[in-house]
C-alpha cells in the first residue's frame, strides 16, 4: 500500500509530522549559461545542470503518528518536537525527508542530504496550532529506499 507519510529520519530516528499535512510543494531549478548572439533572435542555452530541490510545507497540529492532539499543551509540544526534528544538531547535520512509505516493499520515497531552511509556527489559535517549514534538499534525486 502507498501511501502519503511526511517524515523526517535524522539520527537513525522516525519522526512523524503533525497532520493534517495541507500542503507539500516542491520546487526543482536548473542553472545554465544563456548567450545572446547580436542581431539574432532568441540566444542559446548550454550547461543545464539541476540545483538542489526546495520542499515547502505547511500543516496543522492535529494529529501524530495517529494520535489526536487535544489542548494547547500537547499542541505545543507537538510543535517544539517538530522544531527540534527540523533543527540541526551541527552545521554538517542533515537528514532524510520522507513524502511517501510503500509497506508492499517496506520503502520510502524520498529526498537526502536535507536541511531546514526556515521553521515557522502559529500558535494563535488554541483550537488549532498552523506550521510551515522549508526544507532544503542539496540532492534533487527522489530515492526509493528504506530508511538511512
């Protein structure tokens, strides 16, 4: 069964994030040289090569791992878990970012040799609690693999 399962594996850790997940985008780029020749219409191109992959994400604290959040205080913790998966431990740290788990081969999808970009929560709704994080991923590759 696939099925769509964002996750971060850091540390030979799982952590879940919080559902409802409302939105997953990611952004691939591409460098190249562009050359103008004079008098001609259009330019040429040469050198595409792709650059690191983007993965913006937003969600809502209302879930985990299956488990309902009721409260701001389990909500809060909630997001100070998440930030601390996001965090990195070092400058080197970096970490696997999973969009999808098959169990039929007991892989994920997923991207390597991430790093959070930008973290941010809104804690101002008590029902509720909202967050968005940009995870930068310095491998465009999606690999289909077991965790590590």
């Amino acid at each position: 069964m696939f099925r769509f399962k964002p996750a971060v594996w850091k540390g030979g850790l799982l952590y879940e994030l919080p559902r409802p997940v409302t939105s997953v985008r990611i952004q691939d780029s591409w460098d190249f040289a562009r050359f103008k020749v004079p008098l001609a219409a259009g330019d040429a191109i040469a050198g595409r090569s792709a650059n690191g992959v983007d993965i913006a994400i937003e969600g809502e604290i209302g879930a985990q791992a299956g488990a309902l959040k009721l409260g701001e205080e389990s909500m809060f913790a909630a997001v100070a878990a998440l930030r601390g998966a996001l965090s990195p431990g070092t400058p080197d740290t970096v970490y696997q970012f999973f969009v999808y788990h098959d169990a039929a081969s007991a892989t994920y999808r997923s991207f390597r040799r991430c790093t959070t970009v930008r973290f941010e929560s809104d804690l101002s709704a008590p029902q509720l609690f909202s967050y968005s994080a940009l995870i930068h991923a310095a491998d465009p590759a999606i690999y289909s693999s077991a965790p590590g």
